[in-house]
C-alpha cells in the first residue's frame, strides 16, 4: 500500500506576497493567527483578502488562543 502523504503548513503569513511563495513553495494549507498579541496576527479583513487569493486546493487555518467562542464565530462568519 501506498505510503500516507504528507501535507504541510505554513503558519503566520501576514502578506499577500508571502501568501504566494508558500503556495508556489507546495504548501497544502496556510495558517493565520487570529491572536492580537503576536506579531504574525492578522485581523479578520486582512484574512478576508487572504484567504480570498487563496487557490481552491489550499486550505486556510485559523489559530485561535484562549478565545471567546464569540470572537471565534465572529472571525468565521467574516472569513469564508
């Protein structure tokens, strides 16, 4: 059988430009920190925007820490 593949991440873009070397890189998912201390944060419009130049075959995550569930469904519904 098949060996299981790989996938990776890359976490804490902030940028569109470093957006497209991780996808031009392979990366199968991108990760944005939703935690506002950390200098890698990103606000719900700036994950909006990309997420949106996302192909459809990456996956974007979101990191979250010690958030109110409120926060989090809030950053959901505003980035699709």
């Amino acid at each position: 059988s098949a060996m299981p593949r790989t996938r990776v991440k890359i976490c804490g873009l902030t940028r569109g430009q470093d957006l497209a070397a991780a996808v031009a890189a392979g990366a199968d998912a991108i990760g944005l920190v939703f935690y506002a201390p950390s200098p890698r944060a990103v606000t719900a419009e700036q994950a909006r925007g990309l997420v949106a130049a996302l192909p459809p075959f990456v996956t974007s995550v979101g990191l979250f820490v010690d958030a109110e569930p409120d926060f989090v469904r809030s950053v959901l519904a505003r980035v699709p």
